[in-house]
C-alpha cells in the first residue's frame, strides 16, 4: 500500500471513528438510566479509546490527521437527526435500533481496520500485539452492541 493510500485509508477510518465516538456517546447518555447504562458507557469510553489509539499509529505512521474528514465525521453523527423516526420532537425506539445497528457497522469497519493494518505489520513495523488487543476488543463491542440491539428491537419494534 502506498503512502498516500494509506492516508485515505487511514483518514477515512478517522471520519468513521469520530462517527462512532459521538453515536457511543449519545447513546450512553440517553439510556444512563437503562439496564445497559454501564455497559453503553464503558463502550462509549472504549470507542474513544480506539479513536485515539488510531491517531498515535497514524501518527507513528507519520499520516497526517486530516481535519475535513473529522468535519466529515462529526455531519455524518449529525444527520442522523435528520432520520425520521415516525416521530416529530422526540426519539422513539426505532431510533435507538438504527443508532445501534449504525455504531455495529462502524465497530465492524474498525475491526476490518486493525485486521488490514495487522497485514502490514511485517512491512511497517507497528505493534502486533497491541493491534491485536484491538481486535479482540472490537469483537467485544460487536457482542456488546448486538447484545443491546437485541433488546432494543424487542422494545422498539416488538
């Protein structure tokens, strides 16, 4: 991969990152009374975790951040207001589902990440092991996510 692949790369996982970090969060503040409160904040904390964990090897990597794409980032989480909900002024459990269903997408697209950039460790020298604890906690939020997506469509939809 080139330099400048690996930058959009790199860059586009940034976006998405800083989408998923704003979804975590929102999610975690507004089911704060919830039987998933802790799980959604540890998940919210985690995902900004991994966020910063992609800056220091984008950084390692001497990739520059790019800030149109955190721009980019932060309108796609905005959008998502822009969802109807079959609601005007309020949320409904449809939109808990779909913030759910979009941050799996994300946490999946992360995954991919560390699995692409663990194919390139021999080449880039970065930290296997490390990348590796990123995977393995991305599978986690993937089991976490699903596991409050499940009941929020028996809640939502049911």
């Amino acid at each position: 991969m080139s330099h400048e692949a690996l930058e959009i790369y790199m860059n586009d996982h940034l976006a998405g990152s800083t989408t998923g970090q704003l979804i975590s969060r929102h999610l975690a503040e507004h089911h704060r009374s919830s039987p998933h409160a802790g799980e959604l904040r540890r998940l919210a904390d985690e995902i900004e975790e991994d966020r910063q964990s992609l800056l220091d090897l984008m950084a390692a990597l001497d990739v520059p951040a790019r800030r149109h794409k955190v721009y980019a980032g932060w309108l796609a989480e905005k959008a998502r207001l822009l969802k109807l909900n079959g609601r005007v002024t309020r949320r409904s459990g449809l939109s808990t589902v779909i913030e759910l269903e979009a941050l799996r997408l994300g946490i999946e697209g992360k995954s991919l990440l560390w699995q692409s950039l663990l194919t390139l460790t021999p080449k880039m020298e970065l930290d296997e092991d490390r990348l590796r604890v990123l995977l393995d906690r991305a599978q986690e939020q993937i089991d976490t996510v699903e596991t409050v997506r499940r009941d929020a469509v028996g809640a939502g939809l049911g």
